[in-house]
C-alpha cells in the first residue's frame, strides 16, 4: 500500500502472510476430508484471503505507474 495510505485502510496482513495462508486453505480444500460447513467457512476464509492480496497488489500497480508518471515527468 502507499505510504500515505490511510492505515485503517490497510489490510491486516501482509501480501505474504495473506499469500500463505491462502496457499494452506486451498491445500485443505484440495485435500477434502472436511465437513460442508468446514469447506464454507474454508472458502469465505480463502476469498477474505484472495481480497487482501489484490489490494496489496493493486497498491504496489498504482506505487509503480506514480513512480513511473514522476520520472516520465522529470526533464533529462
């Protein structure tokens, strides 16, 4: 996220933390042996999970192309 970024905005995770835990969720997902409401809550937990890595994501597209746009402004 941007450093100017509004920290109640910010996700709680960080993108890795988020990226491994969604690995581990989809792993157990995979594996099965799990109840229909273990699955449920397994995949509202993944798509929680999927949210915050695309804000990370996003955040670090939009810090890249302000990055970009400011050096594309500055005379050589």
């Amino acid at each position: 996220m941007t450093k100017n970024a509004d920290p109640a905005a910010r996700p709680e995770l960080s993108y890795e933390q988020a990226r491994e835990e969604l690995v581990e969720v989809v792993r157990k997902l995979e594996a099965g042996g799990t109840t229909l409401e273990e699955s449920l809550a397994l995949w509202e937990r993944g798509e929680t999970l999927a949210t915050t890595c695309q804000q990370w994501l996003d955040g670090a597209r939009k810090r890249l192309a302000e990055a970009q746009a400011a050096h594309e402004e500055k005379p050589n």
